[in-house]
C-alpha cells in the first residue's frame, strides 16, 4: 500500500505485473504483439510535418525505395516527377503507389428506384462535407426521373443541420480551412451567373463563425461543365440531366468527362441497363457500385482505388498491394 501510495499506480503495476504485462496494458494487444515478435523500434515513424518538408528530405535520398501517397493528384504528380528526376541517384528503382483525386458519379437509369436515388446520394455527397476521395461530385439523371429527384433531394438537404462536431444531430460541419471554403464559393458564385449552370438547392456559404458551405446542388446544361470535370471536395454536387432514351450515349459522356478514375455507381432495376453501364464505364472508376452510394468501402475489407488521375490502382485493403511493394 505505501508503495502504490508513494510511487503511484501505475509504477506499482510494473513492479508486481512486470514491465511486459504493463507495456501490454498500457499499449495495447498489437503494439505488445509487434514488439515481443521482432518489430524493432524506429521501422514505423510518425512524422507530422508540411509535405513539402518531407519531400525535400525522403525524395532526395540515395536509400529511397518506396513511396505510398494518399492526396491530392497535383502533389502525387509532383512527387513521381522528382523521383524522376532524381532516378540515377537510387540505389534501386523506387516502387510508387499513389492514390489521389476523384470526380465520383452516380448514374441514374429511367428504372431506378427514386427514394434509394436520393438517400444514397445525399450521403454520398454530402457526409464529411464532400471532403472524402470516394464523395458523389455528379450525378447523371433521366429527365423523366429528375423533377421527383429533386424535390425529394432539396426536401431532404432542408432538413440537414450545420454544426460542430460535437453537436451529434449536425449531420455536416465546417469544410477544412478558408482555402477549401474560398475555392467552393467561387465554384457556387460562378454556376449562379453562368447560362450553362442553376443552383437548384443550397447555395449559401457562411464564414462568419466557421468555413460552413450549406449541401448544394447545381443543374449543369452543359455535361462538362466546370463543376461536372474539376474535384472540388465539398458538399457540391453536380447534376446533368440526360434524355430518357440517350442512356448508352451519356454513359458515354460520363465516361469521357473527367480524368479521373475513382468511384462510381448505377442506380437500375433493370438487369440489361445495369450490365450496359458495367461495360461502358468499366475505366471510368476503380471501385464501381451497383444500387448503392459510391463512397463507404472499408479499409481491410474491400480493395479500394482508382486509375487514370486518381492513382494507380493498387487496392489499398488489399493482400496484392503487398506484393506491389
């Protein structure tokens, strides 16, 4: 008792534990488990700096063998450029995976079942502020479904709340930092005075008492439109709606819109529509769903990535991503 008194509790538990039930207690099963079966210190390091900084020291070195980025598509360009350039100075040839950017869709088929349409989308969209690589950023409609869709959306975004994060009934929060809150604006500001753009729902941005951008949804004329191409990474969604009876052709259009490659969904309940976008996108994204939301895969439990700009597909999650290194 005077021991644990004088010393504390938790010296009293090292000493009549032993310092390995105590560095198990304190650290956890896995971390005991790496340390007792061979993980020496210093092979896992955690480095929280500017990206720029650690490029200028792991970049450069002679002993670099490999790169795993997760980020923007500018940066992880810049990062394969310096390797690059800097490849006769390896002791080997770095093996570089990266995954990036995207510009995720959902494609709606005359067949699709509305009410599913506009909760996977608002969800898809609109969870962690759009600010997740998998988020819906454009959708594609029938113009025989669009006025239903519509409605039900804005009906439902009327009723999400903006708040902090600790507040358990805001469904959003603030987007990261003024630059991501500047940059949406513009997008917003310049669809409302655009004649190949609407802002049908939201709209408002407020940065009064935090970067809060409400859920918006702009109505494009133009398929390739800004916001249809460029990734944002906020709560704006863009929507084209497409004649009923063009289906295979605008597959085509969202197929050739964006460079990026990463997720994607169709919405069908008919089997030979579902099948004919399996085929006409089947580059058009890395992880392809079918009547469900495009974002929400599960690290360890479903292979994640894309190709074109958003990576180069290696499935993070995934055993062949080990094999890749």
């Amino acid at each position: 008792w005077y021991q644990r008194r004088v010393h504390g509790k938790q010296w009293y538990q090292r000493r009549v534990h032993g310092k390995q039930w105590y560095q198990r207690r304190v650290h956890g099963k896995q971390w005991y488990q790496r340390r007792v079966h061979g993980l020496p210190d210093g092979v896992i390091n955690w480095c929280p700096t500017s990206g720029a900084t650690i490029s200028e020291h792991v970049l450069t070195d002679p002993d670099l063998a490999a790169v795993h980025f997760t980020g923007s598509t500018a940066v992880f360009q810049d990062i394969f450029k310096k390797v690059g350039n800097n490849i006769a100075n390896y002791k080997t040839y770095p093996r570089i995976v990266g995954e990036t950017g995207g510009k995720n869709f959902h494609f709606v088929h005359e067949s699709a079942e509305v009410d599913n349409v506009v909760f996977q989308t608002i969800r898809a969209a609109f969870e962690y502020q759009g600010q997740k690589c998998s988020a819906c950023s454009r959708m594609y409609v029938p113009d025989n479904l669009w006025p239903e869709v519509r409605d039900k959306m804005k009906a439902v975004a009327e009723t999400i709340k903006l708040g902090q994060p600790d507040e358990f009934d805001a469904f959003m929060t603030a987007v990261i930092d003024k630059s991501s809150f500047d940059n949406t604006k513009g997008f917003i500001e310049r669809a409302k005075a655009s004649p190949d753009a609407e802002v049908v729902i939201g709209g408002d941005c407020d940065d009064s008492k935090g970067y809060f951008v409400a859920p918006t949804v702009i109505q494009c004329n133009d398929p390739k439109y800004e916001s249809m191409q460029e990734e944002i990474f906020a709560p704006v969604l863009s929507v084209y709606v497409y004649p009923a009876d063009q289906y295979e052709e605008t597959l085509k259009i969202c197929d050739e819109t964006s460079i990026y490659s990463l997720t994607g969904a169709i919405f069908a309940r008919d089997r030979h529509a579902v099948q004919a976008a399996n085929n006409a996108l089947r580059n058009a994204s890395g992880n392809f769903y079918i009547n469900d939301k495009c974002t929400g895969s599960i690290v360890g439990q479903q292979p994640f990535g894309g190709a074109r700009g958003s990576g180069t597909n290696d499935k993070a999650g995934s055993l062949q991503l080990y094999l890749r290194f």
